[in-house]
C-alpha cells in the first residue's frame, strides 16, 4: 500500500464538533464482521467497488476529466453536467472501504484511488474550479445556470469525498483540492460576492459543514447556512432554459426551510438540502431551524414515506407528490433517495437522540436501499417500484424495473456503494452518560464514555432471528447506560443480564439499562420478528382493501417466479389463514419466505369491462399456496411480476 494512504482512524461521514448542539455522538468505532450486513458489505467489497473505475472509464467519466486537464483529445461523452460526481461518489466508497481492514486492500483499491486524485488535480483550475462539462462544453457560462449546471452540487460530492479519505487514511491530496474549491465558491458565492444563488440539486450544504467540522474553517459553515437559507427565496426562476421545467417546488425554492410545512419537489435534492439543514443546525443550535427539520420529517414519514421507506411517488420530475399519494406500480422510489433518507434520518438522531429516526433508517437499509443492488453487487434499480405487474413493458430507459448494469445517469450505483462502505458508521452513539445501540450486527464496537474505554462484541442471527447477544468485553467500575433500540415493529421484547430477566428503563424507543459492569457480563435483547400483516392508512388509496406481509424489518413480495400458472395481478390473500416462515438457506443466498394462501382468479361477474358494480370474487376460484420472499431480494433470478400489497379475499 502505497504510504501516503496508510490507513488512519475511520471516523465516520458525520462528524458533529465538541461544541455542536448534538445530544449523541457518532463515536462508537463498530467493525461488522459477520452475519447479513457483513455478507452484503463483502460483496459491495469485492465486486461492486471494485469494478467501478471500469465502468467510470467505458461510461466516459475519465475521459471527460481527462479533456478538462489537457491531457486526452476527442469529444465529451456523455449529455449530462454532473457526470464527475460519479467519480468522487466512488472515491468516497473506496474510501470508506479502505476502513475496513479485512477488505482495504481488495482489487489494488489504493492505486485507483490515487490515479483519480491525480486525475482531479490535473483537471481542477488554478482558481480552484472542477467541473468538466463547464470547462471543456461551456467554459464560459460557469455558474450562469445554476438550476441545471450542478456545479455546486458535484463540488459537495468532491468534498466529501475528500473527507472521507482523509478521515480514513490522513491523505491531504484530495482535501487539498476540495478545499480550493470551496474557496473558491466561498469567493464567489454569498453576501458581498460576486454572485446570490443557490444550486438546483442541494448536496454541497451538507458537504461543506463536513468540511468545516474536518478542517475548523468557521466560514464552511457560515457558506452552508446561507445555502440553506436561500433556498425558497425565487432565485432559480430567471433565465430558465426548458419552456415545460418544473416549478420552484423542484428545487426547494418555492418556500424557505423554515416555513415548509412538508416535504416537496424533487425527492433527492429535498433531502439532501434537509440534511445540510439538519448538518447546519446541529453546529448552530438555532431552535427555529431545528424545529423545521423535526417537522418535515414528521410530516414526510406520516404521509410521504412507501412501506419500504422509499421515497418518491411520481415519475414525473422525480417528485415526492401529495400527501398519502403512494401508488405501487408507478412510484419512483430512487435509489439515491433512500440513501438520502439515511443520511437525513441519521443527522436527526444525533441531534436530537431519537429512537424514531434510527427506525427509519432500519426499515430503509433493509427494503427501500437494499433492493437496488442485486445480490452479486454488478446489477442496479434506479427506481424501486412496489408493484411490477403482469404485463409489464421494458422501456430501456434508467426508470426500468429491471436490473441494469449501468445507467446513462449512474448517480445510484456509486451512491449505494458509498453507503454500504461507510455503513459501520450509523450502528451505534455515545453520550455522556454511555452507549446506545441503534443498528443490530455481528461484531464488535468500541467506544469511551466519561473518560472510560468500553469495549462490546455483538452475535445477531438478525434479521432471521430477534435474538441481539451483547458481551462485555471492557469496562471500569464507574457506572455508565446501555440503550439498546426497541423497533416500532416488535411486538413484544424481553432483556435479560447473565440470564436473568431485567426491566429497563423504556424511554422514546430506547430500552435502557444502567449500572456499573463488568467485563464478560451478557446482555441479551429478544425481539419479535414473526411474520405480520401490515394495513396502510385509509387515505393511502392505492393499497386500500390490501395488506403487506413484513417479518422483523423485513418487506416482503410475491414474484411471478414463485407462482407459475398465472400472474400475480389477480392474487388475493386470505387473512384468516395463518402465515407460515421457513428457513430456506438455498434461496437468494439464504432467506427466510413467508407462506399464505387466498384466491386465484378475476371476479365471477367480469367479462369485457373491466368494471362491475355487482361483481363477487369467484367462491370456485383455485386456492394459491403464496410464498414471499424478502423485497430487497427481488429481481435477482428472472424477470416477471412483482407485488409487495396484496388485496385481501
């Protein structure tokens, strides 16, 4: 390994300073080393990551960087201003993966890594600007099209990238580009500069107070909150270029953070700019900003937020809809939103020390982002619908329901591996008064509290089994709290200390235990993870009279492959009928399915049109043995029809 990347302390994308006003602290160090994430993060490790500068090379991502620094000739490939993002979305994954030291090493992922910091430093200008497109398509209309251009958006992509490496390995190369960077955007851009705006795809808000919690520029933070503030203010209506763009609602500049009542728009941009918010607040401590933040997610999770935590119901414009608007079949979902979310949701559980956020993150991480990589780690969803129906048609384009290789806009795939690397992460927090637990891994996590090391080894057959088996494996004598997070889904929970039962404190989604340990003392949490049916709200019109089988944090779906005889448009479920769970170690690398039963077959009264005001399911119609498997397993063994909601008998 080349020296200038030996590896460092990980410490995580989100890195709150002392003086921050957040009431945990990302500064529990987590290794997974087995069990379902460990398998996932192995394949992320050793085929997603891996093939990624390939694909960069053959989608013409280098090349255009390599048109910028002079040192290629031919034309730009690709129609598209953020493609760069691509890169520095990769190098971030690579970067985080260099964390790991079981897998750091993979696939010469030092090198690559410096061949691209060597790429971006030839590319980026003596000012400090990096973006190929503006430099080699249109050098001289730098940030004149803000709503579109990316600019600012692909610079917060550098930056954390830049971050991410130097948190993972103390390299200042790329820091030292993302830096120049950002001055230059802090001498552009702002009260008293040359330009007021904002960017049409929020990113670089959450990036630059990353920057400034990694660097300790006080003025970082002070760009990112005008960024923030900005947005809802009009300043992206002037010279729009596309006569049927979007209104301001799009790119979050209809309404000013502060006084959104919901989320709107564009899923991504709205939250990433949320959490560039949440990043801004956390080091601000401004309650009317924090406050805004804590309302949009509530209002975001109560009426906006798929059953799988995807986000995102219209195709059109990539668009969050209306209230309650969830349909199944047309719902977009992108992949990049459910990283968002994540993101999001875990800056809001470090501000404000919530179980509920860390809630969504489980139920995202498992359904919502999962599903858009395939199980070999080489095959992509860009959306994630929750319904394919029986005659479905492949269009070709990203916005398929089929597995693709690569995209024509691959912001999913790089997004996916940077999360999977960087995953250890969002699994556990300190305070002042101890350690809190939010996602449940086999391994190990160690951590200070009060002045004290504390050291925890983990064994979970999650999400197969409930069982959470906590082993001390250094403490002092002074006491100190363990929180562990009881989902919202657990019907029942039990803990027990060295085999005997216990009461903790149940507290806001947190089941708390205090007292002085000792090092090989047992904590064993027992959750409840048999199969369930789950109702919508009866405002959700689109799954009104259906249910969705789900098991622990698992969504479950029925795929076309698993029923032969007839397509899934027309499955019912009988309710009444029991759900059955096995073990099935030989399907999609080792799955639990869930069996029911109901109904096969179209109303006995049906005949041409496809209406009836009297029509009655058939009582003769052929009983269905239904057998589902886990949703972010699907789509990785044929292509047919899907469907998470089912209509009940």
């Amino acid at each position: 390994m080349p020296s200038s990347l030996s590896r460092n302390h990980d410490r995580g994308p989100v890195r709150p300073t002392p003086q921050a006003s957040a009431l945990l602290r990302p500064e529990a160090m987590t290794r997974i080393t087995g069990g379902f994430w460990a398998e996932r993060r192995r394949v992320n490790a050793r085929a997603s990551i891996p093939q990624g500068p390939a694909l960069l090379e053959s989608a013409g991502n280098l090349h255009n960087l390599a048109l910028a620094a002079g040192t290629t000739t031919g034309e730009y490939r690709g129609d598209l201003p953020f493609l760069d993002s691509d890169v520095t979305k990769w190098l971030e994954a690579a970067a985080w993966q260099l964390g790991d030291p079981a897998e750091a090493d993979a696939e010469g992922l030092p090198d690559r890594i410096e061949e691209l910091t060597a790429l971006l430093a030839a590319a980026q200008e003596d000012s400090g600007y990096l973006n190929s497109w503006f430099q080699v398509i249109r050098p001289k209309e730098r940030f004149e099209d803000l709503r579109w251009g990316h600019e600012l958006y692909c610079a917060g992509h550098l930056i954390q990238a830049a971050v991410a490496l130097h948190r993972t390995t103390g390299a200042r190369g790329l820091l030292d580009i993302a830096v120049r960077f950002a001055d230059h955007i802090d001498d552009t851009f702002g009260p008293g500069r040359p330009l007021d705006g904002i960017c049409g795809h929020a990113e670089i808000e959450t990036a630059l107070v990353e920057l400034y919690r990694e660097t300790g520029e006080r003025r970082y933070l002070d760009l990112a909150g005008y960024f923030v503030d900005r947005h809802g203010h009009g300043l992206l209506n002037v010279g729009e270029r596309h006569a049927s763009a979007p209104g301001p609602a799009y790119c979050q500049d209809r309404v000013p953070v502060r006084e959104a009542r919901n989320v709107e728009g564009h899923a991504v941009r709205q939250l990433y700019l949320l959490a560039g918010a949440t990043d801004v607040a956390t080091e601000t401590g401004e309650p009317e900003l924090r406050e805004a933040v804590v309302r949009l997610w509530d209002a975001m999770t109560a009426t906006k937020t798929h059953l799988t935590g995807g986000l995102g119901a219209r195709h059109e414009w990539e668009d969050f809809g209306d209230p309650y608007e969830l349909p199944t079949d047309r719902t977009y979902c992108e992949t990049c939103a459910a990283v968002a979310s994540v993101q999001w949701s875990w800056r809001m559980a470090l501000m404000t020390g919530r179980a509920r956020y860390s809630d969504l993150v489980e139920r995202t991480l498992y359904n919502g982002f999962l599903a858009g990589v395939s199980l070999d780690g080489e095959r992509w969803l860009y959306v994630n619908p929750l319904q394919v129906r029986d005659g479905y048609t492949d269009e070709g384009t990203d916005q398929t329901s089929r597995r693709t290789r690569w995209f024509r806009c691959a912001c999913c795939p790089p997004n996916v591996m940077r999360l999977l690397a960087s995953l250890p992460a969002y699994c556990a927090s300190t305070d002042g008064s101890g350690l809190q637990i939010h996602q449940y891994v086999t391994g190990s996590l160690s951590a200070q509290v009060g002045g004290e090391d504390i050291g925890v080894d983990l064994v979970t057959g999650y999400p197969v089994d409930g069982r959470i088996e906590l082993t001390l494996t250094c403490t002092s004598g002074t006491p100190w709290t363990l929180s562990v997070r009881l989902p919202h889904w657990s019907r029942t929970c039990s803990v027990t200390v060295d085999g005997e039962p216990v009461a903790p404190d149940i507290e806001g989604g947190w089941a708390r235990l205090r007292r002085s340990w000792s090092p090989g003392q047992r904590i064993v949490l027992e959750l409840d993870v048999e199969a369930r049916l789950t109702r919508a709200d009866p405002r959700v019109d689109a799954v009104r009279g259906s249910v969705a089988i789900e098991r622990g944090p698992l969504v479950y779906c029925l795929e076309q492959t698993d029923h032969p005889g007839g397509g899934l448009d027309d499955v019912t479920l009988d309710a009444t009928r029991p759900l059955r769970s096995t073990v099935r170690p030989d399907l999609l690398g080792g799955v639990v399915t869930v069996e029911g039963a109901g109904p096969r077959g179209p109303p006995a009264a049906r005949s041409w049109w496809p209406y009836s005001s009297h029509g009655t399911p058939d009582p003769a119609a052929p009983e269905l043995n239904l057998t589902a498997v886990p949703y972010y397993a699907w789509a990785n063994r044929e292509d047919g029809a899907m469907r998470v909601w089912i209509p009940l008998r």
